[in-house]
C-alpha cells in the first residue's frame, strides 16, 4: 500500500484527499488546494486511497483516473457501497486513457472531473465551487428531513384526536411553522362529508394575508382535486402552475414572495383548501415540499371525514341518551301521579260495591264492575310501566335470595287454578323438585304470572297448560333449571315470533283480546337479569311453548323457602 501523507485539519478548515501515483502531480495540486485553505492528505495509489475516504471521511476527494494497486473507478465504487462516506464529493482526474470512463465515473456519483493537464490554481477553484455546491445540498437535505420529521409530527397530531376543529388547529399551526409561512388559510366548502372550517394561521397571531373569494376557491380545489396536484406561484413556480388563471389573484397578494394551494377531498370531489403563503427569504416552493403539503393535505382530509362522523354520531348517542333519560323521569313520574288516585278510586269502588253506601239497585252494580275491572287494567298497565321503567334505570338490581323453582311454580299455578277453572282450561302443574336458584322471588313469580296466565287467557274451552321444570345442561356444561310453559291454545305467527319480546308489541292473531304488549317485554328483562335465557316455540293452531332457562345455585338444597312465594294452593289437573 502506498503512502498517505498529511496532518490533522485545523478547527473549522475543510479537509481534502489527494490520490495521484504521479509525485509532480501531487506536490503541485497539493500546494494549490493548501493555499485555497484546505487540508490536504495525500494518497500515492488505490489501497490507500479508499483506506484514507473510509477513515479520515474527507470534506472532497481529488482521485486520480489511473491509481496504481486499485483503479479510481473500483475505489468509487467500494466506496459508495459505505454509506458512512458516501456522501463525500468526487472530482475525478482524467490522463489522456481515461476520458472514455468519465461518464461511467459520474454514474457512479462523481461530481467534476478535469483533464490533464490541467491548471492546479484552476482545479483549487473548481474544488471549492464543488465543495460549495456539497454544503448546499448537504444544508438542503438536513432542511428536508427536519421538514419531513415536522410534517410527520403534524399527521401523527391529526391522527391521535377525533375532534375535526382541534385537526384543523394542529394543521394550520404545524403547517405555518414548519413551512415558515406568513400566512396559511384552510378552508371548507358546504359538504355533509366534513365541517364547515373558516380559519387564518398567522406568526403574529394577526389576520394574514387577505384570501380570494369562497367561490374561487371552490372552483380552483376543483380543478387542483381533478389533476392531482399542488399549484405554486412565485419564484421558480412551474409554467404551468404559474399560468394557471385561478392563481393569478391569490400570487399577487402583496408581501406574499411564494405560495401553494393544496386541495382537500376525498374520493369524487374536494370538500376544501389550504393556501400557503411564504413571506421570507428563499420562499420557492421545492417539488419535495410540496409533495410533503400534499400528503399531510390528504392525511388532514381523512381525519376531518373520520372526525366529522364520529363527531356527528356522538352527538346523536348523547342526544339519545338525553331523551331516553327524559323519557325514563316522565314515566316515573307519570306512574306516580296516576297510581295514586288509581288506587283511590278503585279503594272506594271496593266499598261502594260491598255496600259501605247503602244497597245497589242490580244495573247500578254492574255497571261499577264494569268499572272495577278497567280501574284493575288500568292499574296493572300502570305497574308495568314501572316495571319497565325501573329496569331501565337499575337494570343491575335484584334482590336475591335462595328459591326453589318447584315451590314457586306452584303458588302461580294456584293463583292461576281459578282463572282456568272458570275458562275451563286444565292447568296441570309439576313442580316436584328441589332445584334451587339465586333471585329475585317477587320478579320471578311475575314472570310465571304474566307467561302463564297468556296461557290460560288464549287457550279455549277443554284445552289444557302444562307448566314444569327439571334440570337440564347449558351450552357451557353448567347446571340449570328450565321451566317450561306450554299450551294448546291459538299459537303464534312465525313472523310475529321475532319481534315477540318487544315493548308494546302484540300478535297479529291476539288483538281481538285485551292487553298492553308489554307483560313478555318485562319477562324477558328480568330473566336476562338473572343471567338467563327466555325461548318460545309455537305453531299457528297447536299451542306455544314457552322455556326459562335459569342458573342453578352452587349452595345445596334444603334452605327455607322464601315467604313470598310459599303457595298458598294445589295445582289442579
């Protein structure tokens, strides 16, 4: 390996290589580039030549075309395999065998090149013109990858927020400083995709630069939304943008040296713009920033749709949650203030008819039954009211307690037995089991009340109920009691079956007889509460089945039956 000659560089002196196998040659370029300033280290052949570049990573590099050891062209290109040093400027030095190579060497990322023989002054000044032009771009580069961390930070900020005014705001802002404009505009056009957005960025926080018309931008984001682009004006703007018509006013805006309009849109159509005016020193806009507006454009109008409808939805999910919290306090408030002369009515009912007043004539007296037994369907689509509206407000509330199923099926069958008896219905009960669940007695028992006695009210004459329970296995393998409430009544449509649990919702078939729609709605409310499940099948002229699946209690049997439901009669066959 040849000799590498030279000193350390002083603080703040650009460096250089020499490589040149000709000694005559190195001492005069030497001498040169030392008087330019430079401090050079010289290299007498190839070896020792990229060892140097690899190494002392030099400010310039002189290399001479016909390096003994190791030709220039294999050092370029060992070289700018390294990316470490690849950033280093070449000037190749070309003999007379060597200009057939030049253009292969600025393929390989020469930046200047100088024939022998050439003048060493010449070649000190052409090497700090290259060294000039190597700062710049380096300065370039650093300007556009800090640009590029900025605008990364801009779409990172629109990206973490759903609210399409605070996107705007980190925008306009990240926009203005990271460009370093006197002014930016963004602005949206009447479009349900996104908010209407009117807002002026500025350094001083003052009004900007004075903007053309809405309907100019309207018609310009169009255009720019069609092409694709981004329109520039100012210095060194492409013709083509400069001579767009619908640039002509907003280039003119006085202070204004550069400026860019970047549409907003997604899909079809722009719904929007954002204008850019640089005020300062070297304001050109650079088809790099540009490309970098144009996507923090299209990450902006993404989020303004995303927010929006988010936004939008939000609103609609409180408005709801408002009006059924409205809804919920009427009903409450409503079921008091009714319940009350309700109870007080049929109170004195009660006694006129047991003849607290004196005796009835007969028409009299039936005319107040008639009365008497609207007050108790008055009272009763009272109570569910309530029902329904203490659900929802504590839906998670139940007072539990251990219950046998069998016990609690029999006091509803006994309550029910006088109801069939008179329809002449058999209701034929089997409650027989020491199953035992955890729940709430009285909502379990107006459950049964209210599926079994549908039962009974749309099964005719000599038909028969069934109610019974056993045990049985879920889906998980865990044990559970299911009742089972079946009829041979009038059935059910099967296109009414899934809309059957709804509030307020009757069979198309069961309108002739009287009811609110809401006993079923309630009982499945309730069992889902117990972390059950309510089922039913029916054919149109057979019957309806209806099955309760509830969780059995790990606890043993033999506990005391709740007061509640002790029943106070026999099931009848």
């Amino acid at each position: 390996m040849g000799v590498v000659a030279g000193k350390p560089a002083p603080s703040g002196r650009k460096t250089a290589l020499l490589a040149d196998g000709d000694a005559q040659t190195r001492d005069l370029v030497r001498a040169a580039l030392a008087e330019a300033g430079l401090a050079v280290t010289v290299a007498e052949d190839g070896p020792a030549a990229l060892d140097a570049l690899r190494s002392s990573a030099p400010d310039v590099a002189l290399l001479d075309c016909e390096l003994p050891g190791l030709p220039a062209l294999e050092v370029l290109r060992r070289f700018r395999d390294d990316d470490a040093a690849s950033s280093c400027p070449v000037i190749l030095l070309a003999g007379a065998g060597c200009r057939k190579l030049v253009e292969e060497a600025f393929e390989l990322g020469i930046q200047d090149y100088a024939l022998k023989p050439f003048n060493a002054v010449q070649l000190a000044h052409r090497t700090a013109i290259t060294l000039a032009r190597s700062a710049r771009k380096q300065h370039e580069r650093r300007t556009m990858d800090a640009l590029r961390a900025r605008t990364r930070r801009i779409s990172s900020a629109i990206r973490e927020t759903n609210d399409p005014y605070l996107m705007v705001d980190l925008a306009v802002s990240g926009l203005g400083r990271a460009f370093g404009a006197g002014s930016v505009w963004l602005h949206t056009f009447d479009d349900e995709r996104v908010p209407l957005v009117d807002t002026v960025w500025s350094p001083d926080g003052g009004p900007g630069f004075e903007h053309p018309a809405a309907a100019e931008a309207r018609d310009l984001a169009t255009a720019l939304w069609g092409k694709g682009t981004v329109l520039t004006a100012g210095p060194d703007a492409e013709e083509e943008h400069a001579a767009h018509p619908g640039l002509a006013k907003w280039a003119e805006v006085p202070g204004a040296l550069a400026s860019a309009v970047a549409p907003l849109g997604h899909g079809g159509g722009a719904f929007g713009l954002v204008w850019i005016v640089k005020a300062g020193k070297g304001a050109a806009w650079s088809q790099a920033e540009t490309a970098l507006l144009q996507h923090v454009a299209g990450n902006l109008a993404h989020g303004l749709i995303q927010g929006h409808l988010i936004t939008a939805q939000q609103q609609v999910v409180e408005r709801l949650q408002e009006l059924d919290t409205a809804k919920n306090n009427f009903v409450a408030t409503v079921n008091h203030e009714l319940r009350t002369p309700i109870t007080s009515i049929t109170g004195y009912l009660d006694l006129v008819l047991e003849g607290a007043g004196g005796p009835l004539p007969e028409e009299a007296a039936q005319m107040l039954e008639i009365v008497v037994r609207n007050s108790t369907r008055l009272r009763e689509l009272i109570e569910d009211l309530l029902t329904l509206s203490r659900m929802d407000f504590d839906d998670a509330i139940l007072r539990t307690e251990p219950v046998r199923i069998g016990q609690l099926l029999e006091t509803v069958a006994a309550a029910l037995v006088p109801v069939a008896a008179g329809k002449e219905v058999d209701l034929v009960c089997n409650g027989g089991t020491d199953l035992v669940i955890l729940g709430d007695a009285k909502k379990l028992e107006q459950v049964l009340t209210n599926i079994a006695s549908n039962a009974v009210k749309f099964t005719a004459a000599g038909g028969e109920v069934h109610m019974d329970v056993e045990q049985t296995t879920a889906e998980d393998g865990s044990p559970r009691a299911t009742i089972r409430v079946s009829d041979t009544g009038i059935g059910i449509p099967a296109e009414d079956l899934p809309k059957l649990f709804n509030r307020f919702f009757r069979a198309s078939n069961a309108l002739a007889v009287q009811g609110t729609g809401l006993g079923l709605a309630i009982a499945k409310g309730v069992v889902q509460q117990h972390g059950g499940e309510l089922t039913v099948e029916s054919v149109v002229g057979k019957g309806t089945m209806f099955a309760i699946h509830l969780p059995l209690s790990l606890d043993t049997p033999g506990v005391p039956m709740a007061d509640s439901v002790r029943p106070e009669g026999h099931c009848t066959g």
